[in-house]
C-alpha cells in the first residue's frame, strides 16, 4: 500500500479548520493525522491499494434514503466510489459540488454511493437536495453495517472517507479528508485498469 499526503488549498484549511472538528469518527484519529490539534486537518491522506495486495471484495448489505435495499453486488461491474459523510461536516460541504461534478464525468465507468454516518433520511435527503447531489445515499447509522464492511486496514477512519472500489468490488484507493476532483478521477482510472 501506498500513501501520501496531498495538502489541499491553505484558504480551506484556514476556513474549515475549527468547524472539521466534529467530523472526525474515530476517537484518537486526531493524535494520528492531525497533529492532535483536536481535529483532522484538511489535509488529503491518500492510500492506494496495488492490485495484487486488495484482497477479497467488500460485501454489506444496506438501505437508501428511500428504503431501496442494496448490496454490495449492486454495485460490482465497474468502479465504485463510496463516500461517507453527514450534514453536519463542514469539508463534506465542502466537497459535495466537487463529488457530483465527478459522478457525472465519469458515469460510464463509475457507481457512486454515498453513505450518511450519522443522519436520519429526511436531513440525509436534505443535504443532497442543497448541494445537488443526485447519486444514492445509503443510511449506515443504525446498522453500520457499510462502516464495518471496510474494517480493517482500510477503514473509514475519518469523517468524510471516500473509497474507490475496482469492478471487482475490492478497495482499490481510500481518501481520508475532503477529497480533491483530478485526484479521485485519477483514482477512478486507475481502478478501472486494474481487474482481475
């Protein structure tokens, strides 16, 4: 595995810095990445999963903000980018306009889900509404169940996390902090030319 630190924009940094700190989802995750200012930096931390080292493919089962039940195997055949976030968090604000400018060009090689950590349907559904989002939302605060589908190594350690899954449905990339537009495309690229 591969990572790096990408450092996004000072301005952000600046702007969002004391309102990131309800966002991190793990106790702890600020002495690891954050310099134990008490809350995650706007840095990127980006961690690239080679081919051979991605292991077995997620699996979870989960429902939509409007009660469609989906699985994992929904979302196998192409790149997936799953991005976790609730409305409360200031960079998943931020990076909402960027995640759907994304969905929408590359939609002939990606699936995006996101999945709410924290709301219920109504502000999940909200959020979208007021950002522009219209890929699906998956609500994991009761279940969870999305969260532990990536236990582990690769898990959603921060408040937003976005995965690139490859067509095979196994972490190819995971961004810790708001994530930058050319680097998730770049990301989703290199997902697709990896399968099996």
């Amino acid at each position: 595995m591969r990572t790096r630190r990408i450092l996004v924009l000072p301005a952000l940094l600046l702007a969002t810095g004391a309102a990131v700190a309800g966002c991190t989802s793990s106790a702890g995750i600020e002495q690891q990445w954050g310099d134990g200012k008490g809350y995650l930096s706007a840095d990127q931390l980006v961690t690239e999963v080679a081919p051979e080292d991605r292991g077995d493919p997620i699996e979870f089962d989960s429902e939509l903000s409007d009660g469609t039940k989906i699985t994992a195997a929904d979302y196998q055949g192409k790149v997936a980018v799953l991005n976790f976030w609730f409305a409360g968090c200031v960079p998943c604000r931020t990076e909402a306009a960027d995640l759907q400018a994304v969905s929408e060009d590359t939609a002939d090689d990606a699936a995006f889900l996101g999945v709410n950590v924290r709301d219920q349907p109504d502000t999940a559904d909200a959020f979208t509404r007021r950002f522009g989002v219209t890929y699906p939302t998956a609500m994991d605060v009761d279940s969870g169940s999305v969260q532990l589908a990536f236990a582990g190594e690769t898990a959603p350690n921060a408040t937003p996390a976005t995965f690139v899954l490859d067509p095979d449905g196994r972490v190819s990339a995971r961004v810790l902090g708001a994530v930058d537009p050319s680097i998730l495309r770049a990301l989703i690229e290199t997902a697709a030319a990896t399968t099996e």
